[in-house]
C-alpha cells in the first residue's frame, strides 16, 4: 500500500506539472486556472436555456472519440469557445451520421454540425458560410487498376457511410449499388479486410484511419470527385436562432480559431520559451521538488503503519485468487460454450474455452468479435433476430432457440442456444448464454423427416410425399386449367428375376429403375415408389392429352435398353395405368384406385403396354402412338417428299424463290395433312431430324437450279426445337457444304414466338447463322411477341405478313391497316415484305398497291413438285401479275 500511496503522490504531482507546463508554454500561465467570465448574451431576444447540436462522431479531426469513449475534436472546441463567449449552454449530441440527421429532422436538435450543403437540403435548413473544405475523393484497393473517377465505378459495389453526402452526389451521378457501413472507421475496417475494394470517403478522416490501423500504404485514390464544404446549420425560418449563433461565433477572434484547429491538426515551432516564462518555471520546479520530498517522508511513515496488514491482505488475496482459479477451471470445463454479454451494447464481455474451441476463434481478440459474424446470416439467422432474443432474455424471459450458428472459418453448424440475465460482478446488466452444439442431432432429424417421406431403398418419394404433391397439382390445375395425370406403373415378370437371382440383385435392378423413369420425366414430375415393383408417376401441369401420352411412350421406350446389374444382363418390360384429372377422380385417393384398374387392364391385355382409365382416351393414345412410330419409320424409308411454292417478285412478276414444305407419303393412307404429323415429331423430337434431311434437301434442289442457271432461293422452316439446340450451326453448315448452295440463296423462317425461348442459346444461333450470309425472315409476323428489338439486333432480312391478315385484306379495313402498317415498317428497316396466303387477283393488286415486295399463294401456285417452280421460273411473267 506505501508504494501505492507513493506512486498516486507521484502521478498527482507529475499531473499538476504538466497542467502548469502547457499554461505556461502557450503564454498564459493563469489559463490553467482561472476560468474566463461568460460574455453576456446579445442584445434582440431572451437567453435560451440551452442550444442542442447533433453532429457526426466519426469525422476527425472535426469530431470523434477517442479509445476512452470521450468525444473531441475541433467542432467540440468551436462550440466550448462558443459557450463561453454567450454564456448560452451547449449539449452536443454526437451520433452516427444517420442518426444524427433523423435527430435534427425530428426536433431533436437546434443545430447540425458538419454538414454538406446541397439544393436538397437548402429546402430543410439554414446554412452558416462554409468554415473549412474537404476532398472527397474515391479510394480503392493498390492492386485494382482503372478506378479513375465516377464512370469506371459502374462495374463496382461502392462502399458508404449511411446517410453520408457522398451517396447522394454518386447517385446523382447515376451509380447506386452501394455497401453502407455505419462510420468511416468501419469502412475502413471492412476495406483492410478486402470486404469492399472501392469505397468514397472525406480524405481527412481516410488518412486519419487509416494511419489509426497501419494500412494506409493498402490503397491508392482519385483526383477529388468534389471538395465538399463543412457548415452548421438549423431549421429552416428559425432566423433569431441563426442570428444567435453567428453572432456568437463572430466573437470568436482568428487567432482563437487557428489555436483550436492546430491544437488538433498540428503546427510549426515559431520560436522558444522567453526568459520571464523560464525563471517562473524554475521557481515552480523547486517548490514542486520541495513537496515532492515531503511526500516521500510521509509516505515513509505510513508505510510502518501498513506492514503490519500486509500478511493477512496477502493470504486473503491468496485464497481469493485459489477461489478464481477453482470457478475458472469449472467456467473452461464446462462441455457446452458459455458468452457473456454486456446488455446494453450486445457486446461480448467473456468466453469460456469450449467456445473458442466450438467457433474455432484463434487469437482473434473478442472486441474485434460481434453475434453478426458468429450467425449463418441467412433469415432468421442473423444479428438483428439475435439482439431481439437477448433483449427479451435481458427483460427477465429465459430463451431457448435453434441457431443456424457460423465458425469464425466460415463453416455452418446447428446450435441450441439458451439466454438469461445474470448478475455477474455485481453487475446486473449482463445476458448468459450456453450454446451446446447439435448438428449430429439435427441431421438425424432430418434424416428421419426425409426417410418418413422417401423410400429407403430408392430414395424415391413414397406415397405420403406424392399424395401431398398430388393435392398441390390438382389445386394448381383448377386455377390454370392443366391436366393432372396419376400413372401406376409395374414392372412385368420382376418377381422372375428376384427369386432367381436373389433380393440383392433385384434391389439394385429397382435402382436403376428408378433412375431411367426420374431421367424419362421432367424436373416438375414426381417419379414415387409405391412398394414392391411398382411405382407411382405424377404429372402435373400438362397442357393436352397428346403431352401426356408422350410422356408415357417415352416410359415404356426408356426401360427397352437391357439392364447392367451385378455382372447381369437384365431386360424389363413396363405396364402402366393412366388417370386423368379431373375427368378420373378429383383427389388423391380416387385418381389412385382408377390408375390401379387401368395397370391391372394393361397387364391384362399382355403387358409392356399402357391403358388409360377413359376407354376413349386409349383410343386416341393408339392413333397417336401409332403415328409417332410411323414418323419414326418414315425417315428411315424415305416416304418424306418435299413440295416448293413459288414466291412472286410483286413488281417484276417473276419467280425469285420458293418455299420448301415437307409432305409425308404413308403407304397405307397416303398423303397425311402436315397438321397431323407435324405437332407429334415436335412433341416426341422427331422434328429434329426430319428438319435436318428437310434443310439438306432443299439445298440440294436450289443448288440444283443454281447449275441450271436459275437463281432461286430456298425457303425452310425451322421448328423452335431446332433453334434451341446446340448443334443447328453445324446442321446448316453441313447442308450447305454438301450441296455446295451459296449461303445467301438459303432463307431460314422462324416465328416470333421462337425468339423468347431459351434466349441466349437462339440468339447465339442466329447470329452465327448470319454471320455465314443465311438470310433470316420472321414467318406469321404479326401475331406473336413483336419485339423490333429482335429484329433489329438479329439483322433480319424479311417478314412475312401472317396469311389471316392478307385473307381479309379486301374484306377488313383493320386487316388492311395492318398489312399496310407491317409493309411501311419493313421498308423503313430496309426489310423485304412477303405476303403469304394470297388466293385471289383482287388480293394480289391491293398488296401491289401498298407496296408488297414478294407474295405466295395458292393463286401463285400450290406446293407441288420442283420442276412445277422450275417451269414458272423460265418465264418472264408466268403469274401475268400487274397485266
């Protein structure tokens, strides 16, 4: 205690010199004494009680705290100076910069201080004359490049202090992704961390922070993006209080200013200590070691009064330091995390080491720690749920939640979480949590849920996932109008292969199974299994029957590739039963029992074959099938033809090209309607290579009346299908290769509808295609998602009037506007307009008349054989148009 008693002598001795040495080195040794009286308030109005200004707390040198929470800073000074001069208090009230303009708009404040002044803000405030001016300038990561001013920040997250004028000025710039950070010093933070690589700060206090954390030689900067000017100001039309104000400020003289502003900004040395100043310092000095020498001799004395009380002092620290050691050894022992954290600022005041251990801390300081960063931060799982939980528990609520909790490595884990107030210390405001953690438990949960939901075997969904979705589908299907189909399918003679081979291999052929049907579906289907062999499809949100059959033939066709199973060669057969919603049952339970009897008739009528539950619908599932197999035939034994139908030059009347329109010759019902056969190759993807022999084909011809001096180009139809493959480029270029056609006689028609499916992959396409020299027309145009866009970014070379328009052009005044309106606009875009569908004369001359280049129809020609356009296109007129 003596050494005590001296050291405390010796820091107040040691205190009072270095007050009396400041006074006297600034040349006024009374200042550090004697207070100056207040001035008395200015004439024009009552004293007010007090004046209230807000201001930013994280602005040095203007304004901060320092590491003991103290506020300083210039502004702070300017404002003591202030109160004196008025005699008027002041009660500076230093915020977050957000905070403190909700504070001022709220009447909360008289006067803000370092503030920005724009036209915005003229309309809620008085402004005082700029009293300082600041750059503001961007400041970025050293080892980014072409951060030059505000247009190379577009490609940038920038970082902000909230509320800061910065934002406004980049936004009125244009740029407004921003990362807002609640100060400057957290920015600067969140940039040493690599958290944000271009942020915008006032260059005063990024140099002062960032010097504070030793990274300034981290980031380079810009030229200015403005140089703001600092101003107080208050309420708009509250003229006695800014007269106040100024009046009070213009007491404060220059030199008072500049001493205030170098006190924390620095100045040079002018010059040394005068003789006076000396003498008086020597004499104080003497009488300082004179005192200084008395409280040695005293503290002498008292130490023989206190060695007597050391001993037991020092065995009761002895105990009180076993007694720690005991509740510390209990505190680390414990298996479950323990945090201590302060009430009223969330702060963590205390681990114990399971949590260090738990959430994998390291030597990160616990200051530099906060719940956000130990938090998964997806919702509800983030730092302000958090502080919701520990503000109840502080309001005497024990807590007991589940936590979505983040290692300070970045990994996830599950935690239970408990929270109660606690006195700790003496201290009241404190909050104990104990985090134990349960991620083994909760992924045995989960498990348990996914298993009361799925089959083991095949991890398929079972019966109550598929009955739950079903009701989901079936209650979509009554708002959008789709079909809703319940298939029960078994496998046929599975039970052979089990008893024989053995309930291993007969699982693992189950297996695979599951995978073929999953892959032979799409996405939006369930594929379930239902016990034993079968299974249970659901398809939901079918737009027709034929989509539904399709699905199901490409069932039965996915399971006709032999197995590989355990070093077998396994072939399987399907049966399958179809219900449909909601002709068959309108839930769950119903569309099930109908499904069953429709496999059972399936199984019936000798397997690997499928039956609906409606007898009409197993009818038009067999005409459909039975076309899709003849498709599928008929490419293979060429009874594919194609017929050309001229197109007419409107001016000349001469045949310039034909389109090539594919006809199907079956050998028992001849000549099937396009309409017939076209939808199904679409829907089973047999268009694909029907499209592919139609476009070498056509090339073929062309190229053909290219030898024989006829220069016609050749129009095919492309299906939406094709254009959305990957692999239609290499198709063209193939064509065109071996048929040695010149790319600009081939013309690919697409509709508009085509151009908003899977985007990127049609428009990548397109402009390859171009790009070779095809020309590209827009077919029906007119009728679907007409976007001038498309056709000005793909180069279109024609459209195509839709032939509804031209059939009622002479009969509809708003089917002539249209035509006329769709020739006008192809012409401005240097386009060409084809007419298609024209069946008469008086139709033909009033496309003449408004202009249209080209026109095809039945009274031009029908579809018919090559050489029916060849003979047309050897005559000068064959057509006699405009005679």
């Amino acid at each position: 205690m003596i050494r005590t008693a001296i050291r405390t002598a010796r820091t107040a001795i040691s205190r009072m010199l270095t007050i009396l040495l400041l006074a006297l080195l600034t040349g006024d040794p009374a200042a550090a004494i004697n207070t100056p009286a207040p001035a008395a308030v200015p004439d024009g109005g009552p004293r007010p009680t007090e004046i209230r200004v807000t201001l930013d707390n994280n602005y040095p040198p203007y304004s901060f705290h320092m590491p003991d929470g103290s506020h300083v800073g210039i502004v702070k000074d300017l404002w003591a100076l202030w109160s004196q001069k008025t005699g008027v208090p002041v009660r500076l009230i230093p915020l977050d910069w957000g905070l403190a303009r909700q504070t001022m708009d709220n009447g909360g404040a008289d006067v803000i201080e370092t503030i920005f002044r724009n036209s915005a803000r003229d309309l809620l405030y008085d402004f005082s004359k700029p009293y300082a001016r600041v750059d503001v300038p961007i400041w970025f990561s050293a080892d980014l490049s072409g951060i030059t001013g505000v247009d190379s920040l577009r490609a940038f997250t920038v970082g902000v202090k909230d509320g800061d004028f910065c934002i406004e000025w980049l936004t009125d710039q244009g740029i407004t992704a921003f990362q807002r950070y609640p100060g400057f010093e957290a920015m600067v933070d969140a940039a040493a961390r690599q958290d944000t690589r271009v942020f915008c700060m006032d260059d005063p206090s990024a140099r002062y922070y960032m010097t504070k954390r030793g990274v300034q030689g981290r980031f380079r900067y810009t030229e200015p993006l403005y140089t703001g000017e600092l101003h107080w100001a208050v309420h708009k039309g509250n003229t006695a209080l800014f007269r106040q104000i100024a009046d009070g400020f213009a007491r404060i003289t220059p030199e008072e200013r500049k001493a205030i502003e170098e006190r924390w900004v620095g100045r040079r040395l002018t010059g040394m200590v005068s003789p006076q100043v000396m003498d008086l310092l020597i004499k104080l000095l003497a009488g300082l070691t004179v005192l200084g020498i008395g409280a040695l001799v005293w503290g002498l004395l008292l130490r023989r009064q206190v060695e007597s009380k050391t001993e037991s002092l020092r065995t009761a620290v002895a105990a009180l330091t076993a007694s720690e050691e005991r509740v510390r050894t209990i505190f680390d022992s414990v298996n479950d995390a323990i945090v201590i954290h302060d009430l009223d600022s969330g702060a963590i005041l205390e681990v114990n080491r399971r949590m260090k251990e738990m959430y994998r801390v390291g030597d990160v300081p616990l200051s530099d720690i906060d719940v956000g960063m130990l938090s998964s931060g997806d919702p509800p799982y983030t730092a302000e749920v958090a502080a919701d939980w520990r503000r109840k528990a502080g309001g005497g609520e024990p807590q007991l939640i589940e936590w979505h909790a983040r290692r300070l490595d970045g990994s996830l884990f599950w935690a239970e979480v408990s929270m109660r107030r606690a006195i700790i210390d003496g201290n009241d405001r404190r909050v104990l949590v104990l985090i134990r953690d349960i991620t083994e438990r909760k992924a045995a949960q989960e498990r348990m849920e996914y298993l009361s939901r799925h089959d083991a075997l095949t991890l398929l969904p079972n019966r109550v996932l598929v009955q739950d979705r079903t009701e989901q589908a079936l209650a979509r299907s009554e708002r959008n109008g789709r079909l809703v189909a319940l298939v029960a399918c078994g496998l046929d003679r599975f039970k052979t292969v089990n008893d024989s081979l053995g309930h291993a291999v007969g699982d693992a052929l189950l297996r695979a199974v599951a995978d073929r049907l999953k892959a032979a579906v799409r996405e939006t289907d369930t594929v379930s299994r239902g016990g034993g062999d079968e299974f249970i499809l659901l398809l939901s949100g079918q737009p027709d029957i034929d989509s539904v059959v399709e699905t199901v033939a490409s069932l039965h066709e996915a399971m006709a590739e032999p197995f590989q199973v355990d070093g077998h060669e396994l072939t399987l057969t399907l049966s399958s039963g179809v219900a449909l919603a909601p002709a068959d049952g309108k839930d769950f339970a119903t569309l099930l029992k109908n499904a069953d009897t429709a496999l059972h008739h399936a199984k019936t009528a000798g397997r690997d074959t499928h039956r609906f539950y409606a007898e009409a619908m197993n009818a038009e599932a067999v005409a459909h099938l039975s076309t899709r197999s003849g498709l599928r035939r008929a490419l293979e034994r060429g009874e594919f033809l194609i017929h050309y139908q001229p197109q007419v030059s409107l001016e000349t009347g001469a045949v310039t090209g034909a389109e090539a329109l594919v006809r199907w010759n079956h050998p028992e019902k001849g000549m099937v309607p396009p309409g017939d056969f076209i939808p199904i190759a679409e829907d089973s993807g047999l268009i694909v290579p029907i499209g592919a022999w139609v476009l070498t084909e056509a090339c073929r011809q062309a190229a053909q009346w290219r030898a024989e001096g006829l220069s016609l180009s050749v129009a095919v139809n492309l299906s939406a299908l094709q254009l959305q493959r990957s692999d239609l480029v290499r198709t063209v270029t193939r064509a065109l290769a071996e048929s040695g056609l010149d790319p600009l006689l081939l013309e690919l028609e697409l509709t508009e509808s085509m151009l908003i499916q899977n985007t990127e992959v049609v428009m990548d396409n397109l402009r390859r295609i171009k790009a070779m020299g095809v020309q590209v027309s827009i077919d029906d145009f007119g009728t679907g998602y007409s976007n001038l866009s498309y056709i000005g970014r793909l180069a279109v070379d024609k459209l195509k009037i839709d032939r509804g328009f031209v059939a009622d052009l002479t009969r509809s005044h708003d089917s002539a506007k249209i035509t006329a309106a769709v020739i006008q606009m192809a012409h401005s875009l240097n386009l060409t307009a084809v007419a298609e569908g024209v069946e008469d004369a008086e139709t033909l001359e009033a496309l003449r008349a408004l202009n249209c280049d080209v026109a095809q129809g039945y009274y031009l020609g029908r579809p018919g054989p090559a050489e029916a356009v060849e003979r047309a296109a050897r005559q000068v007129n064959p057509f006699r148009v405009g005679v």
